[in-house]
C-alpha cells in the first residue's frame, strides 16, 4: 500500500498537480489532499486508481519493507 509521501513526492516528480490527479484518477481534489496531509484513510480501490495514474505517468513505488524504506522513483 502506498503512502501519502510517497504520492506527494510521485506528484513532484511527475509534475502533476493535485487537480491532474485527480482528473485522470476520477478522485475529488479534496480526497487527495486530505489523504496527502495525513488527515484521513482511502479506501483501496481509490488508492489503487491514484497509483496506476503515477504508474502510467513513469513513477515507481518502493516497498516500505525494502532497504531504506518507502520512496518513489522515476521511469528513465
């Protein structure tokens, strides 16, 4: 399961606001940012949405469990 940091800092380096995210994930503005701020849950098939729109844009999710913890990479 993906963070609230690790879609904020996939958003940064994506350069996607919080309103092409939620555009192209069919998610309110207001749920990614309540999610992203720690003020509340998602549920799972909203979090997957959000995670295949940064997939498909080039972004990679790091495991929480891997070496150095949770994170986010780009496609090169």
């Amino acid at each position: 399961m993906i963070t609230p940091s690790q879609i904020r800092m996939a958003r940064a380096g994506l350069g996607i606001s919080v309103r092409v995210l939620a555009e192209r994930s069919r998610v309110a503005e207001s749920t990614i940012h309540r999610f992203e701020a720690g003020r509340g849950g998602m549920q799972t098939g909203t979090l997957e949405r959000l995670q295949s729109v940064l997939e498909d844009g080039g972004a990679i999710f790091i495991a929480a469990d891997a070496a150095g913890g949770a994170g986010v990479r780009l496609k090169t």
